[in-house]
C-alpha cells in the first residue's frame, strides 16, 4: 500500500519537466501580484491564464492519448498540483481536469476539445451537501460548492438514474446559478440543475466517476501539500531576519521547535501524497486505491491547516495582514481543505478501506 | 421576560446570582439594539456607539470599575454571568480600551485631578482611547520602543511611530508608552502618557487584516505637543504600570467571552450540519465545553483577586493562554465540521449568525496580541515556575 515514489528514471524526468514547465503560470519568486490583482474580481480568474494552462496541456495531463489528452500519471498531475498550488494559482485545473475527464469517458469529443484547450471552463456539479464524496442522487438537487462557477460555460450533471448515474450537459447561460465569495478571493456556486435544457451525454459514469472523485482528492492534497510548503518556506526566511529582544527570532528555541514539528507535518504530507500518487499510478485499485487516496488527504488536510495558522502565529502581528503574503496560503487552505472530503471523511473512508494494519 | 424589574446600578451586585442573570437577560432584552446582535466582525465607533452610550445612560458600562468611580462593582462572578450573558445575546464589542485597560490604570495610579478629568469622560463616552504601545521593531520586546517625549517648558514634543493600534481610527484619545529617557536602561527610561488625537502632527493609517477588516492602524507622531500634566504616574516609572496594566489586558483577554460565543457558534454549525448526535462530535464538542467551565473556574479565582484588592500575578498569564488557544480549538472543530463552508467569506447561507471562516480568522491573532502566547508561556516558565533563564 505504501509504494515509494517512482524510482524509473523517465518518471522521474517527466514529473521533473512538469514542475520546470508550471512555472510559466505560479512564477518560482513567489510573485503574487496577479493572484492579488484577481482577487474578488469577475470569475476569479483569468481566462487567457486557462487558456494557457491548455496549452501547456495540463487539463488533459490525465486524459489518454487516443481522446487528446497526455496520457500522464497521478505522479504527473500531483507535481504540477503542487507548484500551482505554492503559487497560489486560481485558475482551477482540479476541476477542469474533472469535467475534462468525465467528457473523455463519456465520449464527448466537441465540447471536451474545447474543455482541454482551455477556452471553456466546464465543472461538473456533482456536489449536493458539504463534506462528501458521494455521487447526487435527485436530478433537480442544488449542486453546491463549484468553484469560480462565474466563468463556466456549461456544467455536468450526474444524476442517479435508474441502477447507475447518468451524465447531462447544461449550458451556463440561463442556469439558476448563486454565487458566494470564499477567503481566497475565488467564489462557490450553487446550481439548480434543469435538466429539460440540458443534453444527456452518457447513460452511466456511475463506473468512473468515484474514481475520478479521488483523483481529485489527490490532486487536492498536493496542492495543499504545495501552499504550506511555500508559506512555511516565507515564515523560514522570517524567523531568520526578524529580531526582538537584540536577537534573530529563530535563535528562540520555543520557535525553533515550533518550526520543527511544521516541518515533520510537512515531510509526513509529501511522503503521503507522494506514495498514494505511485500506488495510483502502480494500478492500485479498490479498497487499496481508497485508502492511499484517504491517507494523503486526511494527513493534507489537517497539516495545511496546523502548518499556514503556525505560520502566523510565528509572524506575530505583521502575519494577521492583508499585505503581507503568508495570509493568503491560510486563507486559500481554508477554502482547499475542505474539498473533495475532509479529514474526518476520509478518516472514516480509510479504515473501511484498509480495516487492518498492514502486516 | 417582562416581569423583571431592572434594579438600579448600585442595587445589581446585593442581587442572588440566578436573579441577577435574569436581571441582565430583562435589561439586553429591553435595551440591546436588535440590528447589532452577532456582528459578523468588529464594529467601529460609528456603529457600536448607540449601545455605549445605552449603557452609558444606564449605568452599567464599567461592570469591573469601584462604584465610587462610576462602575457596577460587581463581584467575579456576577462578571463572568454578564459576559455569559451578552455572548448568549450576541452582544458587539464596545471600543472599549478606556474601559478595560485605562479606566483601572488611572485609578490605580492617576492624580486626583486625572481621575476627575478622565473617568466621567469614559463614562460618558466623550473620551474614546485607543492604545499606543507597540511599534514596527518593538512587539514582543516592547521595551525597545523608540517614540520619545522630549520635554518643552510645559509641554512634551513627541516623535515617532505606532503599529497594530486597534481602531486608532475611531479614538480621540490614545495612550502612549514613551521614551523619556534614552541613556537608561531600556526599562527605565518608559513614561506613560495620555495624548489628545486631535493635537497637530498625529496622522492615523488604517491597515486591513487577514479578515479584510479596517480593524488596526499605523500612527505617526510629528512634533506632537502633549501639556506635561497628561504624564502618569512618575516620570520614567511607565513600565512598571504598562506591566500592571497587562495584566487587565491579560485577564480581559482570558475571560471566557471569545470561547464562549465561538462554542455557541459550533453548537449552532453542528445542528446545521446536522452532526449534534454524532458521537465523534459530541466527545469534541464535550471535551471543548470542559475546557470552557474549567477556564471559568480559573478566570473565577483571578478576578476574586482583584475584588479582594490583590493585584494580578504572573500566573494571569495562564488565563490568557489557555482562554486563547481554547478560543482556535473551538473554532477548528468547526472548520472540520463544516467542510466547505468554512472556505466562505460571508456567513453561511440561511444563517446570518454563522460567519465560520470570519471566527476562524478571528481567533488567529488571539494568541498573538496582549502578549504572543510564547511570551507568555516565557512568563510562565520564568516567573512563575522559577525556571533558570
Ligand atoms: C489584531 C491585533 C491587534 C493589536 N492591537 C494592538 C493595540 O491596540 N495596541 C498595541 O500597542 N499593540 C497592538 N497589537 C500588537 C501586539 O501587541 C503585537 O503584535 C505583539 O506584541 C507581537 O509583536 P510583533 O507583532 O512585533 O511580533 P514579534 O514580536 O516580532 O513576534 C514574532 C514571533 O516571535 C515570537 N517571539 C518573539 N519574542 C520571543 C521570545 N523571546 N521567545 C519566544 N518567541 C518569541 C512571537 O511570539 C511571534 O510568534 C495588536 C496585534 C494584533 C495582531
């Protein structure tokens, strides 16, 4: 269950090309300008920074060859999860990666061509309540929890139908649609399905769609994985410069222990999502799959958490401000931790999966 | 409700305990604002004046103060039964520097003349303070603090600058520690000193928060003339009071008010959330509402102190820590409970009263203000404990 990272030397020259190439997108500086200029602004996000992130061929990072996608592994999707996670970048490929996906399977060419290119954002409104991994279950239900949902084109819908779970298409425009901000500067939309100006493009993902739930699950913990790396690395250089009582900070062995257990939080997430990421890609199936999968994000989400409050906690005041950046790595945890299931889910959703301890 | 007789001010603290949470629900009842229950931040002058002034009128603005000086006198716990009570009605905080923190320092080392002049003026409302200690390279150290008084014939000329002054931007009076002295030892060359906002030369810089809030503020001081009469206590003497004055800030801070009203809020999520009989939940939510009476019992015992005449300890610093930290814990049980609504910005949909992600945020900077917890475990360690260092 607990694979190691790939040690086949392409792999590894493959995930090492996927984190060189995104920073064209979450500059390596740490440069956070555009994020803070797209916040609390119009979708959230910038369409010609998506269109980008197709180019690149990132939202079909994971969709096989044959139906225009890379064809890479979760070792792939994870690395670049990461880095756009550290840069804190808002353009939500988790998502898109979701929809794009779920078309792929559904063998919806057109509209998944477009979704893989970048210029249409379609999420999939799978959601019907906080907390869940559950697929919906009523066709009109609202659909919670979409985010960035002011730039979508259109949403899948699955919905439970007969013995398995079909999948509609429903353009954005004219959809009853609510938007919420979040602490990120992003926003949640809730959608009321209609499915009567909606077009049915699969009789069943019931199949897939769990599956691609954990990916994004996965996903999720990487990029959480790659936010509190990032903001522990910003709190490092602080505790390093900043003095008070004609001393560096970071001589006080109060916060030198402080930063030592952050940075064990920090290691155990990496060999976390890092292992699940090589069992996924090793052809874990199952419970097997399940549990990885639970393991990286129980242990991602709570360390995302223990990690961006610790570090502002070790600011002091200037870390409780706007301007100063370790601010913005809690409060986009805050809005991340939670999806695709939270701790205490995937606790429960673990030890169903892997019941014993392994021997 | 309405049976209730609200007796006046001086009759409150003879009261029975139980008759006197009564009294308190008839009195929030009668007069609290319906429109100010659960702000979803921190309300600023303009907002949270009407009920200063409600209280002002009635007399019941200063619970802790003497009542020969205008306060309620009430015992510990019929202090901690008020803020019971007015968390359980939501109540906003007041800009409330003058009452918690420079009413009870010029009472205890004021003039005769300042407390006449400025006691009535908190009572009334007139005087709204805000305090000046900490500055961008003096925190945690904050005897490193370089703003200075310069005596001028009658006067002080003061130079130098603030940061972190919470709602600088809605007081018209600010306390300062200065420097006095720049040849003594850095404890012994601090004075206290009372500045009027409106003097010529003070600019106040309102700085948002993580919660995207204009709650602190930077402000400057140019050549600011301050009457040497606004000095308190002894020149050069102001540490020794700044440091009891922390300990009102301490035991302000530890009172069971923020962990409290975060507990209501997790309550009211898990019902939503339709967890309340989940037994994971219920072992969290008791060992939480456990640490909240234990940390009543303990606040209970520091403010006898007080009532008894005895000033604070170090050992305040306990209240403050744990009080704080319980205030995180609550609000990161309702973080785990409430899934993605804890990424929202505004307070959940359907329920007004419930902002997650703003309680969350709110309790950061608990651990960091009245003294970081780290100074405060230092405190602890050193003064309390007896620990060599
Ligand atoms: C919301 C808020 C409101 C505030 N309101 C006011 C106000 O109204 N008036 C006012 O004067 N000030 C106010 N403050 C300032 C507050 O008192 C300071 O932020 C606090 O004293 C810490 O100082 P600092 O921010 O400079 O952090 P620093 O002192 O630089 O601390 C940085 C980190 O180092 C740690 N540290 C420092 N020294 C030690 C040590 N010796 N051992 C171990 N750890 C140490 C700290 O705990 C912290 O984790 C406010 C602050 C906040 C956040």
């Amino acid at each position: 269950m607990s694979a190691a990272a790939p040690d086949d030397a392409d792999r590894l020259e493959s995930i090492r090309m996927i984190r060189d190439s995104a920073a064209a997108v979450a500059p390596p500086g740490g440069d956070l300008r555009r994020v803070r200029d797209l916040r609390f602004t119009g979708p959230g996000y910038d369409p010609a920074v998506l269109r980008g992130i197709g180019e690149l061929g990132w939202i079909g990072l994971r969709v096989p060859e044959e139906a225009g996608g890379a064809g890479l592994g979760m070792g792939e999707m994870c690395a670049l999860a990461e880095q756009l996670g550290a840069g804190l970048v808002p353009e939500p490929l988790i998502h898109a990666a979701l929809s794009a996906a779920l078309l792929a399977a559904a063998g919806e060419r057109a509209l998944l061509a477009r979704v893989l290119s970048g210029d249409a954002l379609v999420l999939t409104a799978w959601q019907e309540r906080a907390d869940t991994l559950d697929a919906p279950a009523s066709p009109d239900g609202a659909r919670r929890f979409l985010p960035m949902a002011g730039g979508a084109e259109a949403f899948l819908v699955p919905v439970r139908e007969g013995g398995g779970i079909a999948l509609y298409a429903q353009p954005a425009a004219g959809a009853d649609l609510v938007l919420e901000r979040t602490q990120d500067g992003g926003s949640f939309g809730t959608l009321r399905p209609a499915l009567s100006g909606a077009t049915r493009i699969a009789d069943d993902v019931g199949a897939v769609l769990p599956g691609l739930l954990d990916d994004a699950a996965l996903a999720t913990a990487a990029t959480l994985l790659g936010g509190m790396e990032r903001a522990f690395a910003m709190t490092l250089d602080y505790l390093k410069t900043r003095q008070q009582f004609g001393k560096i900070i970071g001589t006080f062995q109060a916060l030198q222990h402080r930063a030592a257990d952050l940075a064990m939080q920090i290691a155990l997430t990496r060999a976390s999502v890092e292992s699940a990421a090589a069992a996924l890609d090793a052809g874990a199936a199952g419970d097997a799959r399940r549990a990885a999968v639970s393991r990286a994000k129980v242990r991602a989400t709570e360390a995302s958490m223990l990690v961006t409050r610790g570090c502002i906690q070790l600011h002091g005041g200037i870390g409780y401000t706007d301007q100063y950046d370790v601010g913005l790595y809690l409060r986009k945890a805050m809005v991340v931790s939670g999806q695709f299931g939270g701790a205490a889910l995937h606790r429960r959703r673990f030890m169903a999966a892997a019941p014993e301890v392994d021997e | 409700m309405d049976a209730i007789r609200i007796p006046p001010p001086a009759e409150l603290d003879g009261l029975d305990d139980e008759h006197f949470r009564q009294v308190v629900r008839a009195f929030l009842h009668a007069h609290y604002p319906e429109h100010l229950r659960n702000p979803p931040k921190r309300l600023h002058w303009s907002e949270n004046k009407e009920w200063y002034h409600i209280l002002a009128r009635e007399g019941w603005l200063c619970p802790g103060w003497p009542r020969e000086h205008g306060g309620l006198g009430l015992s510990p716990v019929k202090q901690i039964i008020l803020s019971e009570e007015y968390e359980r009605h939501g109540v906003a905080r007041t800009n409330d520097h003058g009452i918690v923190m420079l009413g009870p320092l010029v009472i205890q080392f004021g003039t005769e003349a300042q407390k006449r002049h400025f006691l009535p003026k908190i009572l009334t409302g007139e005087h709204v303070w805000c305090q000046g200690y900490s500055e961008p390279n003096a925190g945690s150290d904050l005897a490193a603090l370089r703003t200075e008084a310069v005596p001028d014939g009658d006067h002080y000329v003061v130079n130098g600058q603030k940061i972190w002054t919470t709602l600088a931007m809605d007081a018209n009076w600010i306390f300062l520690l200065v420097r006095t002295d720049r040849e003594a030892k850095k404890q012994e060359g601090i004075s206290f000193l009372l500045v009027d906002m409106a003097t010529p030369g003070i600019t106040v810089r309102p700085i948002i928060n993580l919660e995207m809030h204009d709650e602190f503020c930077e402000v400057f001081f140019d050549n600011v003339r301050v009457p040497r009469e606004n000095l308190v206590g002894q020149l050069n003497r102001g540490w020794d009071m700044a440091k009891a004055l922390l300990g009102f800030e301490r035991i302000f801070i530890g009172a069971p008010r923020q962990s409290a009203y975060a507990l209501s809020r997790l309550k009211l999520l898990a019902e939503r959330m339709g967890v309340s009989d989940d037994p994971a939940f219920r072992d969290s939510y008791a060992r939480l509402r456990l640490e909240l009476e234990d940390l009543k019992a303990l606040f209970g015992t520091h403010v006898a102190k007080l009532r008894r005449g005895e000033s604070l300890g170090p050992d305040v610093s306990m209240l403050k820590v744990i009080q704080t930290e319980l205030f995180q814990k609550i609000t990161d049980t309702m973080l785990d409970i409430g899934g993605e609504n804890g990424g929202l910005l505004e307070p959940m949909e359907g329920n007004r009263d419930l902002n997650i992600g703003g309680l969350y945020i709110q309790a950061r900077p608990a651990t960091i203000y009245g003294g970081s917890n780290e100074i405060q475990r230092n405190i602890l360690s050193k003064n309390v404990l007896g620990l060599p260092g």
